[in-house]
C-alpha cells in the first residue's frame, strides 16, 4: 500500500507518524493527510495509462523532503526511475535541515536527488534549475505563501511542467498577510482542475494538467 509506505518512510527517517488518512494536520505539521494522498492518487491516476519508465519531480520549496520521500516510494512501487530536484534555501529555516535525511534515503532507494540551496528570488533561480532540467514533468510549488512569493514562483517555474503542476496551501481564497497562493495563481490566468481541500480556509492542494 503506498500511502503505508511514505508514512514508513517518513517514520523512519524523521519522526513518528501513523496512517489517518483524515483532515487533522499531520507530518509535523506540513500537510493534511486526507489531501496529500489524494493528491498523489490524482499522480497515478494521471499515469496509470502511459506507465512511464521516467519521471522527474521538481519542487519549490520542500519541508523536510515529505513529497520528495513519497515521489520516491511512488516510483518504486510502480517501477519507475526518478529524478527529485528541489529548490529550497535551507539557511532560511534552520529546522529544515532534516531535508537532507530524506535526499539521503532517497539515493539510497534509487531515486536521483538534486538540491539546489537558494532563494527563489534570486536571479539565478531559473538558471540553475534549468541546468538539471528544462522541462519536469511533476512540478510542485510550496515555497513562500505570501502572495509576492507565489506570484514569483509561479513566473519562474509554472512553465518548466510538462504533465502537471501541483499547488499547496490554496486555502485561504482571499488573500491575508501571510498567505496569498489562491489569488497568485489566478492573477496568473491558471484555472485549477482540481482543488483538494478538506479543513476550511486552511492548506488545501490545486491541480492543473498540462496535457
């Protein structure tokens, strides 16, 4: 069972978790359970007919390597080789450092792992995630939530998806002062395909398919 796998892994790499799959705010206190594993059944079932040999994962801002971890067990249950690259300024929270636990266990469970430490405001953001891929098929923004920093992600990275890009933290609709990812994304003239919320005006994950 892959969602029994990614909570095995992050137990055993970070701390304690147990399968709920229920709207309680979970893996120390990065996502709803209920919404990230129906996020990653909104992955499968969008390759379940093309069953690609390769997959590559790019994302904007990760805590801890959650989705890098379960990007890695989905690959290996489906046999799949993948290529993980993330963008994250690790100097910006100290207690994040824990990422690199999960870019370990990743090598050492098949899956290429890239790190890129850097703000993504840097001018040199799309220039250095470009220089491991110019086109990811998976990409998933959760950097910044204040409206500036998802408008700014969104510019850079929205156009590297060739398959789908996934958004965290939708919830708020309107924007407040420390989140404003629903209203980047539609001053963005993206329309979500999905939107996956479950505990009101808090977190929640978009979908948009490219193709």
């Amino acid at each position: 069972m892959f969602e029994q796998k990614v909570v095995e892994a992050y137990s055993n790499v970070h701390s304690l978790v147990s399968y709920t799959n229920d709207e309680a705010i979970s893996f120390d206190g990065s996502q709803i359970q209920k919404e990230f594993f129906e996020a990653w059944k909104e992955i499968e079932s969008f390759y379940s007919k093309t069953k690609p040999k390769q997959l590559s994962f790019l994302e904007v801002g990760a805590w801890k390597g959650l989705w890098g971890l379960a990007f890695c067990e989905f690959c290996k249950v489906h046999d799949i080789e993948g290529l993980y690259t993330t963008i994250t300024m690790i100097d910006h929270d100290p207690n994040n450092r824990p990422l690199f636990k999960s870019l370990d266990y990743m090598g050492d469970n098949g899956c290429v792992s890239n790190l890129i430490d850097m703000n993504t405001f840097d001018e040199r953001a799309l220039e250095e995630v470009r220089k491991i891929g110019d086109k990811f098929n998976i990409v998933f923004i959760d950097a910044g939530h204040k409206y500036h920093e998802a408008k700014n992600d969104i510019d850079k990275f929205f156009d590297l998806a060739e398959d789908l890009v996934l958004f965290h933290d939708i919830r708020p609709i309107e924007p407040d002062n420390s989140c404003g990812v629903y209203q980047a994304i539609l001053d963005s003239n993206i329309v979500l395909d999905r939107e996956i919320c479950y505990n009101g005006n808090i977190m929640g994950i978009g979908v948009k398919y490219i193709k």
